[in-house]
C-alpha cells in the first residue's frame, strides 16, 4: 500500500494532498470523483492539523489503495490524542445560524462524501478509514444527465 507520511502541519498539506490525488488518478477516477476525494481528505487532514497534537508535534501518515471490492480507500493515521470524530451527532443544518453549535460541519461532511468511514484506535494510533466507490456506468451517465 503505498503511503505517504511527514509532520501535521499545515505547510505539508499541499503535498499530502497531491499525493492523494495522484493515487485517485492513478486508480481510474474521473475528475469530479477525485474533488469529492480531495475534499473529504482534505477536511479529514486539517481535523488532524489542527488538533491531533496540541502540545507537540507529530506525523500524520496517508495510505491509498484499491480494495479487493473496487473501492479506494484513503487511511489516515497519527499518534495524537484520542479522536472519534464519526461517533459525534450530526449538526441542525435547520436550525437558525445564531442557535448553531461551532464546529462539526467537516466531520458531517466526511460522513456525506466518503462512501464508507471508519475511526479505530490501535494503541497510540488514531486510524480513520475512508472509502470511495467508484462510480458506475449509470451514476456517471446520470450525473451527465444533471450537468449538463
């Protein structure tokens, strides 16, 4: 599985970020499927930028691969604090602005793009797994159908 790791901070992102798209493109995606990646990686990288290791630096570390079920798994790792943004409830996208909680619209996010999300902690390591279908056939002649 190829990966990519160097420092949490936010003068890296561009480069893990590129690493992603690379591995998208390399495993078939169309171009508004790899922004949906992007996206959803990019919310999930700056979550671990800015709050994985509050008191000391650290790594954070991107492994992409197909899976034997034809999706693209993006897995993002650290050794920061403990953090399972997936079981936090999802924002009142209703509600009027001034009654709104802060934060939580990037994990709500990443639970609406990523086809499949999983956090697991495994000793000191936070491992969030994001999973990307790839479009068929018919949800890419729909999606022309809509875009025209």
């Amino acid at each position: 599985m190829p990966r990519l790791t160097l420092p949490a901070e936010e003068a890296y992102l561009t480069r893990l970020m590129g690493f992603v798209t690379q591995m998208a493109e390399a495993s078939g995606f169309n171009s508004e499927r790899i922004r949906s990646i992007e996206l959803t990686t990019e919310e999930a990288l700056v979550n671990v930028i800015q709050h994985a290791y509050p008191e000391t630096a650290g790594n954070v570390s991107i492994d992409c691969q197909m899976d034997r079920n034809g999706r693209f798994i993006v897995e993002i790792t650290d050794n920061g604090v403990p953090f399972d943004g997936l079981d936090f409830s999802d924002p009142d996208l209703d509600a009027d602005l001034t009654a709104r909680q802060t934060g939580g619209l990037g994990v709500f996010l990443i639970k609406k793009m990523a086809d499949h999300c999983r956090y697991r902690r495994e000793g000191e390591r936070n491992i969030l797994t994001l999973g990307f279908e790839v479009p068929t056939y018919d949800d890419r002649k729909h999606a022309d159908e809509t875009n025209p």
